[in-house]
C-alpha cells in the first residue's frame, strides 16, 4: 500500500446557513484525513456528528466552505466537466439498496445506467457481466433480467455494489452498506469489500455509527464528534486501546464489550453552538468523574479548544487533554 493519498482534505469545513439568521451550523469543522489507495477507513460517530456531510463533500455533492480536498496530487475541480470524470472514478454505495434501486428497472438495466451516463465505449452486456459477477451475483446472466422485488436484501445490495464496481472506481464512499440488512447477511458484504480490496486495490471510505463494524473490515479508523475527528488511528490501536473519552464511550457498549456500558448523558451540541473547550466535555464522563480535574486539566476542558488532527504521521492521535496529560506522564513514569 503506497503512503500517498488518493484522497485527502486539509482544514475541511463545512458551515449551512442558520435558521431565520441565527448563527451557521458548523456541520464540518475543520478536518484534515486522508485515504490511501488500497486502504479501508472507517469513519466512526453518532448521527448528526457530520460523517455525512464530510463523506458528500468527498462525493463533490456539498461544497466546502473553507479548506481543500486533493484528488490524486490535484486540488478539487468543480467544473461540471471535471466533476462528472471524478464521479466514474469516485463511487457511492447508500444504506439503503431499495432506495437506491429503480424498482422499475431490472438488474441489467441498474448496473449498465453507470456505463450509458459516462458514454462508456466497450462491450456494455460484458461489463455488465462482470460486474455482477465481481459483486458475488453468478451466474451474472440469471440476474439480468430480474427486478428488485424479486431479490434478497443481500442480492439488492450486491447489485447496488455492481452499478459502482462497473465504471471500475478507485475509491467507494459507502454510507452505513450493511445497516439495513440482516447480520446473517452483513458479514458477506463486509467479506465481499474485502475481497474486492484485495483484488481490485479499491479504496473505501466506510460511514458508520457501528465500531463493530470498522473493528471487521477497516485499515484505519477516524472518530467524528460535533464535526471534528477526534481520534485516529490504526483499527487495532484505536479499538483496543482508545484514548478519548468519546471513543471509549462508543467501545464500551458493543455487545463484547467488557466492563460497564458507559452512558452518555444529553445529546450532542447543536452544530450552530459549538462550545467552548473540547466540544465534548458537556458529555463526557472522565471530566464528570473528577479524573480530569485530578489530572490538573478539568479548566482547560472547559475553555481551551483543541487543534484539528493531522491526517499525516503514525500512531492514534488524541484531540483531548486528559488524553494528551495521561500520555505525558506516562511517558515521564517510563523515563
């Protein structure tokens, strides 16, 4: 796997006008991340931190308002042109394959309306075939001439992986691919990106609220909280060994988990009224505790905001002061 992105962003954000002139909502807010060919990352968060948001900026469907995303070595072109070349090499995979599915249209028709949009040259019925059967559907010409109704979840979902892989993508940005199906079958689509990694070198960007989900299919995983990642890292470091207080709350409550779930108490903040100091010490159950103010940083939680995270370097990196303070004498204890 090459260290050079095929895909990052450097001080991303995001910010939509507020209601009835009220304050913007910072939906993203000031994200550096990068994705690596033949790399799986999994970005991790509960709903409404801003993955989304982040993951259609990536798509070219939401325009930052500051910051830049690089393609390739190149800065974001957002001419009609450029955007519909960068869409047959960036593709999508939602949640929900009937959604995404024409019920009027049969599977043939789903997986080759890629090819006609892009006016792709070539043998359309051998792409076609290939891509079903690349998505685990074989034989590809049983599929051809069947409807939605007519399949599994599973199988829907497989055909919806089939309309991306045909244009041959470098990179997936899959938004929560297995939440909508049954866990017998969750496991065979995870199995099935991984292969299609392995064979094609195809990057994916995996969206999810799931760490069970990211700890079986990612390379590296990004912890999204009120817009901000919070912690990034090697799937293994960061899932064994989490080091933000908001991580470990996600961790401590998979159904292997050991130890007590931690509850998190209240929603997180409106976007448009981020607060002051680590945006999730309202929240946060090391501040509550007392172990922060032990640790001599409770006042810089409360009020000293923390720097956006580098997506370059190696190791989890930490956005949290308890975890920055805990690491700093552990290190001094080692000394």
């Amino acid at each position: 796997m090459t260290s050079t992105p095929l895909i990052g962003t450097a001080g991303l954000e995001v910010a939509f006008p507020g209601r009835r002139g009220g304050p913007e909502a910072r939906a993203v807010d000031g994200v550096d991340l990068d994705i690596r060919p033949g790399e799986i990352v999994a970005l991790v968060g509960e709903s409404g931190c801003g993955k989304t948001t982040l993951a259609r900026s990536l798509l070219g469907l939401v325009r930052p308002t500051a910051g830049q995303i690089m393609f390739d070595g190149k800065p974001f072109d957002y001419s009609s042109r450029a955007l519909k070349a960068y869409r047959k090499r960036v593709q999508l995979v939602l949640q929900d394959p009937s959604g995404s599915l024409n019920p009027r249209h049969t599977v043939y028709e789903a997986v080759a309306e890629g090819l006609r949009i892009h006016g792709s040259a070539g043998d359309e019925r051998a792409a076609v075939a290939e891509a079903l059967s690349r998505a685990g559907l074989r034989p590809p010409e049983r599929f051809f001439l069947r409807y939605p109704h007519e399949l599994s979840g599973g199988q829907r979902q497989r055909v919806v992986i089939a309309g991306a892989l045909v244009l041959e993508p470098e990179l997936i940005v899959a938004d929560e691919p297995v939440a909508s199906l049954d866990a017998s079958v969750r496991g065979e689509i995870l199995a099935l990106l991984l292969r299609l990694r392995d064979e094609l070198g195809l990057s994916a960007l995996v969206v999810t609220h799931d760490l069970g989900l990211a700890w079986n299919i990612a390379d590296r995983v990004a912890v999204m909280y009120l817009g901000r990642i919070v912690e990034t890292g090697e799937v293994d470091e960061i899932l064994t060994a989490p080091r933000h207080p908001y991580t470990q709350a996600l961790l401590s409550v998979m159904p292997d988990a050991e130890g007590d779930p931690v509850v998190l108490t209240g929603e997180p903040p409106d976007p448009s009224r981020v607060p002051s100091g680590c945006r999730f010490h309202a929240r946060c159950q090391i501040l509550a505790s007392g172990e922060a103010e032990r640790a001599g940083v409770a006042d810089a939680c409360r009020t000293q905001d923390l720097p956006v995270l580098p997506s370059s370097g190696t190791g989890t990196r930490v956005a949290c002061h308890w975890a920055t303070a805990l690491k700093a004498s552990e290190t001094v204890a080692a000394s």
